[in-house]
C-alpha cells in the first residue's frame, strides 16, 4: 500500500434505501412469495406515501428475492440494515413515520435474522 492518502469517500446519494421484496414464486411453493401478499400494491403505496412526506432523499425500491418471503411481505432499509414485515397501509405508514421520519425503529415490525417460518408452518411442495 503507498503512503498517498486516499480521498475521502463521497457522500450517501441517498438518506435511506429501502429495498421492497416483490418476488414471485410459482404457486404452491412452500415458501410462498411476497407478491402474493400485496407486496408490489404496499410497495407502491410507500412511494407514493414518502412523496407526500417530503421524503427526498429516500428511495423505495422493488427487490427479487429477499430470502425471507415466508415472513413477508419483507423490506430492508439501508443503511441501518434493519429488517421489517409490513402487512398493511398502516404498517407502511408506521414505518415511514417512526424510521424515516423520525429516525426510530418500528419493533413490533422488525424481523430480527434469527427469525424464519417454523417448518411446521411451511407448506410440503
């Protein structure tokens, strides 16, 4: 490694990053999908709901597969990594309003990395 210095990074181009899983799976997968859940309406909502915010800095994305969508619908925000399953318009709101807004956390949402579906809730394929 040389003695130069390295510039500094740059700046987040974003506040916030979340990241909504609105992956597909055939029918009957045991593992279920998000969207099937109504994650891509929920997704669409958030967008529309952070605009209404003022939420600038913040982006609300589709993701594939988040790998958790037997707890979903799943979303992660970044950069704090924190996981959340929202069911409803008013999950998102809560999320958007505790964590985005006022930078807390929504605990009753929250999916810690532990957690997955007990086998005996997943469907036999």
């Amino acid at each position: 490694m040389s003695n130069r210095q390295k510039p500094a990074d740059p700046g987040p181009y974003y506040d916030a990053h979340v990241f909504c899983c609105t992956n597909k799976r055939p029918a009957g997968h045991p593992r279920g999908c998000c969207s099937d859940k109504g994650s891509e309406e929920l997704r669409d909502y958030m967008k529309s709901r952070a605009k209404d915010l003022g939420l600038k800095k913040v982006r609300i994305n589709n993701a594939g597969c988040l790998d958790r969508c037997e707890l979903g619908p799943s979303m992660v925000i970044y950069p704090e990594g924190i996981w959340y399953q929202v069911k409803t318009k008013e999950d998102v709101d809560e999320v958007l309003q505790r964590h985005l807004v006022e930078g807390g956390r929504v605990e009753r949402l929250m999916l810690l990395p532990h957690e997955r579906l007990p086998k005996d809730r997943v469907k036999a394929s």
